[in-house]
C-alpha cells in the first residue's frame, strides 16, 4: 500500500540537536510528561536531551511521527518517539526504524499496549530511573533512612550551612566545586557527567532549572540542579558536593524537598549499571524503578 504524505519518514540523519528545536520538541514532551504523571522518565525534557546530545549523538528528525535519534550508553542505535507509539500505524514504524535497533526509552505503561505478537520488548535494570517520595527527603524516617538524617544532623552541628539561588553570580563557585568533585572521584577531565554539568550551570536560567548552591561557614560545600517535570514530580539532574562536608548530600536533597513542597515525587535517573551509583541511590528506599523498555519488531519487513 502506498504511503499518504503524513506517513513519510524524515530524511536521515536528521539535524544535530540544536537549542533551536527546543519549543517543537518539547511541544511533543508536555503533553507526555503531565499524562505520565509519577511515571514520566527522565529523560522526556529537552534540556536532558540537550545536555546530553554529544554522549549520545542526538539528532532530531522532524515530521508527522518525529523522533530523537541516539545511542545509548551500552551502544544501540535508537529512536525515541515524541509520539505515543501504541497510537502509531505499524507501518510507519516499520519505516522509522530502518536503520535502527529499537525504539528507547518506552514508558512500560505503554508497552504494555502493544502487540506481543508483533513487538518484542525488553528492559534492563541499568537503565531503569529510580523514583522516590519526595517525603523521603523531607523526613528522613524509619531504620535506613535515619543514617542519612544523622549525617545531615552531624553537619549542621559541625557548619553553619547556608544556600542561595545558583545564579550566574556564583557559577564560578559551582565550578570550583565540579572540579573538586572530579578530583574526589578520581575522574580526568571529560570523564563522568562534567561536560554536561558545565553546560547545564551556564544554561541554568535558559532553562528555567531549580537549581542552589550551599555554603558550609561560607565556603562553597556542593550544588544541586533539578528539573520540574510536571506538577508533582521532579528530575534531580545534577548533584555535586564536597567530600570535605559528610552529609552534605542529605542536607541538600533534605533543603530541596521541603522548599519544594508541592513535589510528590523526585526522580534520581538511572544507575548507568554503577556499583557504586547503585548502592547509594538504593540506600534512599526508592518506591519504584521505572523501567525503559526497548522496543523493536518482530517482523521489521512486511510480509
């Protein structure tokens, strides 16, 4: 059958992701992120995308089914849907990933509208964010949890910890930390997130971030950068502390969570499949993982 005009796939490889596709791409995000609710992933905001763009090759391809082009950490080339795929006929898909390996990420709630006969679908747990109640924070309540509302507790008795708004007056400040962190983490320059985290605290006020930094007896202790999603829940997108002040992260994401009130839920990312980043995000209790899936056809020819 001959496709209609509407149905044509964009021309590969697409454009390079620009600032200037922001307002389309995250035309088709919005509606996704507020019908998501709790459950809405990571990475459904173009600044995630932005910040991003070069670890992953991000490309837009524009058109009636438009889609980000990538590749994800473990190297599989992939189409993120700015569309809601179950609503998608099956031979645009069959079109759209010509040349890829799956459509990623997927909200699990919407892979389980598809066919299993026609799609396979499979989740890893390096990929899956974690979610907490944003009231983990807050309280810091019951055996596991309680260690992490006595190192905040030790800090505060130890500091006196301010915070301010990180604004461009004290990038250089937040800088200063990035690179502390690097050094704590024994990370060389480029490695980890400290490209993106560059960008993201000179993109900060662009991007409309909540992000603060913290003082401990006036010198500069750690910054966190979050992201509203929707109404109820927010992306921690980039936390950096001094290992010079012990419980400095509890007392940011503590600070955080309570002059946020109107959050229910805060969303960690994923582990990136980290021992380490593993064990630390789990020893915050999350609620769930939100699983990615990974979706690719059965049958990618007619037949």
């Amino acid at each position: 059958m001959r496709k209609s005009a509407d149905d044509a796939i964009p021309m590969a490889p697409g454009s390079a992701l620009e600032l200037s596709h922001r307002q389309e791409i995250d035309a088709r995000l919005a509606p996704l992120r507020e019908s998501l609710g709790k459950d809405c992933l990571s990475e459904f905001a173009f600044p995630n995308l932005y910040l991003f763009r070069q670890a992953h090759d991000y490309r837009f391809l524009p058109g009636r089914w438009p889609c980000v082009a990538g590749l994800t950490y473990d190297g599989a080339r992939h189409l993120m849907p700015l569309f809601d795929l179950a609503e998608a006929p099956l031979q645009v898909l069959r079109d759209l990933l010509q040349g890829y390996d799956c459509f990623y990420p997927v909200p699990a709630a919407t892979a389980r509208r598809l066919d299993p006969a026609l799609f396979q679908v499979t989740q890893f747990d390096a990929d899956a964010d974690y979610l907490y109640a944003a009231e983990n924070f807050r309280s810091y309540r019951g055996e596991v949890l309680r260690k992490k509302r006595q190192l905040m507790q030790q800090l505060l008795r130890q500091h006196q910890v301010t915070h301010a708004p990180l604004d461009a007056s004290r990038i250089d400040d937040a800088r200063m930390l990035l690179s502390g962190w690097m050094r704590d983490k024994d990370k060389g320059a480029g490695e980890a997130d400290e490209s993106s985290c560059h960008e993201a605290l000179q993109l900060a006020g662009h991007f409309g971030f909540d992000a603060s930094i913290y003082y401990a007896d006036g010198a500069p202790a750690g910054f966190i950068i979050a992201e509203h999603l929707n109404a109820g829940t927010a992306a921690m997108r980039f936390a950096k502390g001094s290992d010079r002040y012990k419980g400095i992260y509890q007392h940011m994401f503590h600070d955080f969570a309570m002059r946020a009130k109107e959050l229910a839920w805060i969303n960690f990312e994923q582990d990136l499949g980290l021992p380490n980043f593993r064990q630390t995000k789990r020893s915050y209790q999350p609620a769930e993982l939100l699983q990615k899936c990974r979706v690719a056809l059965r049958y990618p020819s007619a037949t």
